[in-house]
C-alpha cells in the first residue's frame, strides 16, 4: 500500500512530491531497480532473494531465488528479458518479463559481480568487483573476462557511454574506466582524492555521471575528458547512485543522508529528505511513469515527481 507523501518547502529549488510504496518487510532489502520493457519497475531484494516487479498503481509480485545469491544491480537486455548480477552466488542471473528464472555461473570464482548494464554490442556488460575484471555476457550466456590494468580497484557500477563503450566506477582506485567493444581499458583518475566514486550514468549529451561516497560530492566527465566535482550540501551524506533524467539533469540517492537529491547539468544541486526514517536509499531509476524511483532498503520504493 503507498505510504505518506512528503512535498520539499523549501522555495528556492523544484518542488517535488514523495510518494512511498512499501514492497517488501523491512528485512528483504530493497537494492536497486529499472523500467521493464512491459513499462513495470523491476527491482532487486538482495537479502531475501528475489525480483519483485510493480506496475505504478500496480500490485507488487516478486519471483524466488536462490535466498543466498544476493541480487544486486539489475538492468534490461537487448533480449527483452532482465538481466541481473548475483553478488554472493556469483552469478549472472535472467528473468523474462512472465517470470522464467536463468542464471550463468562465471568463469572466476568468488568474482562478485555487481553493476551491469546493456552495452551497444548486443552484450550486456558487468563488473566483478572481487576480481578486479570487467566482464561481458551475450544473451546465450557465453562469458568473456578483461583484466583491469590495476589491482584492488573494486569495480562498482558500470553504464554504457555516449561514445561506444562502457564506462565504470572504480571505487579503490579513485577513477574511472572505459572498456571498448575490443575490450581495451582506459583509466580516468578524479582530482578529489580518495573520493571513492561508486555510482555511475549517463547522460544524453555524451556525459558521464558519477557519485563519490567518500567525499560527498556528484561528479560529472564531458564528451572531452574536462571533469567538474559538485559538492554537496552535506559532505557526510554518503552519495550512492546516479541516474540521469531525460533533460540531463542527474539524480542521486544519499545512503548516509537519508535523502535524494538532483544536479543540473550547470551545476544547481538540490537535495530532498525522504518522509522514511534511516531509509537507506540505494538505486535511483526513472521509471516508466516518467518520475524518479529510488529503493529504500527498509522495505520501500519511493516515488519523486514535480509537485
């Protein structure tokens, strides 16, 4: 059932109103979520092992798996299934849109696949972040690894670029990568030290968006390598994901500030309390509806739209 909404007083930046859905008890962990090609959110509970999937105004259905394998980041395939990474079991996992279940062990063990995302070859693309590799699955489930030129850089989220590769985040080694279509490997470092980026998207302008946990910052790579760093109104907020709307502007979840948050391609940020206490927000997505979605780890999706 929706929960409270909640609508930002403040004056000087965008009202929204905050709409929340609770999905699950607060033990099944709520993780990350994106728009289905049958125009359903489709999200992961990483503690209980499953995939749930809401229409917005829908009733909530979730489909069973392994309860260890620890379902993490999800995405849509060029297949017209979901595709989806198995932290703990260490696995790539596929779910048609009426709820078949696949998955694909992967060649390294203890590997840790985390982000995964689409890429324009018709592969979809995922990080191992206990292995230090990027990987690529096609649809048939044949696996190909590429090592990373760095050790224990912790691969976080990965999106495909404007510009025919994917990029990602590296976590430990303070940078972000881009592997292309032939699998070669270009590291970017941040100017913020140790700023520990983790999410990471892009947008239709050819930029890339980042999130750096450590540091509180959003960071934002042009087309032509010039990187900007937005600090946030609250260093200590924790930023985790990033996911771009369709006028460019970036949103952001604040997994330490319990908030989300938006900067415009120019620069003007704006945060926003969510109405759930210690919510621990994760993934951001736009959903079909054509507002911001964002997972709550207490059991919740919530919803954010212009007031």
């Amino acid at each position: 059932m929706s929960g409270p909404q909640f609508q930002s007083q403040s004056q000087s930046k965008p009202q929204f109103t905050l709409d929340v859905r609770t999905v699950s008890d607060g033990e099944a962990g709520p993780y990350a979520l994106t728009t289905g090609p049958d125009g359903a959110l489709w999200f992961t509970l990483v503690h209980a092992g499953r995939i749930g999937r809401l229409v917005p105004g829908g009733e909530v259905t979730s489909h069973r798996l392994d309860p260890a394998s620890g379902p993490t980041v999800i995405t849509p395939g060029p297949d017209g299934a979901l595709w989806f990474t198995e932290y703990r079991a260490h696995r790539i996992g596929r779910i048609t849109t009426d709820g078949a279940v696949s998955g694909f062990a992967l060649p390294t063990p203890e590997c840790g696949p985390f982000g995964i995302a689409a890429g324009p070859d018709g592969a979809l693309w995922f990080t191992e972040t206990a292995a230090d590799r990027i990987g690529r699955i096609t649809v048939d489930g044949d696996v190909t690894e590429f090592p990373l030129p760095v050790a224990g850089a912790f691969p976080s989220a990965i999106a495909a670029g404007g510009d025919g590769g994917m990029w990602f985040a590296l976590n430990q080694a303070n940078a972000l990568g881009r592997i292309g279509m032939d699998g070669a490997v270009e590291l970017h470092p941040l100017p913020t030290p140790d700023a520990a980026p983790v999410g990471v998207a892009a947008g239709p302008d050819g930029a890339v968006w980042f999130v750096e946990i450590a540091a509180g910052q959003v960071g934002r790579r042009t087309p032509d390598g010039k990187i900007t760093e937005f600090p946030l109104p609250d260093r200590a907020a924790r930023p985790h994901a990033v996911t771009v709307a369709d006028d460019g502007t970036a949103w952001f979840t604040e997994w330490g500030g319990n908030r989300v948050g938006s900067v415009t391609p120019n620069g003007a940020v704006a945060t926003y309390d969510l109405p759930v206490p210690r919510s621990e927000p994760h993934g951001i997505a736009v959903g079909p509806d054509g507002a911001l979605w964002a997972a709550l780890e207490t059991g919740d999706l919530v919803r954010v739209a212009p007031a």
